[in-house]
C-alpha cells in the first residue's frame, strides 16, 4: 500500500508542476540564483579589507 501511495503523491504533484509550469509566469530559479551569486561576489569584492603587503 506504501508505494501506490507514494507514487499517487509523486504523480499528483509532477501533474501540477507541470500544470503551473505551462500556465502561469514562473522564474526560472537557475537563472534567479546565479543572478544572486553574482550580486553576492560583487559586494564581496567591494567591501573585502586589503591585504597587507609583508615586505
């Protein structure tokens, strides 16, 4: 009984993401992330201290 059940759950939701994807203006989460990613490493950059020079 556990693996119908767990395939009813699986099927019913791959059925509605699939219903979402085609029906409403979902982001695409990749392009999303690696749009933060790159925010993250600026702001990394600008506000890193500098390094000392040991000479």
């Amino acid at each position: 009984m556990g693996l119908f059940k767990g395939s009813f759950v699986f099927l019913t939701g791959v059925g509605c993401g699939v219903y979402i994807a085609q029906n409403y203006n979902v982001p695409n989460v990749k392009k999303l992330f690696n749009t933060y990613l790159f925010v993250a490493k600026h702001i990394e950059e600008t506000y890193r201290k500098p390094k000392k020079d040991d000479d």
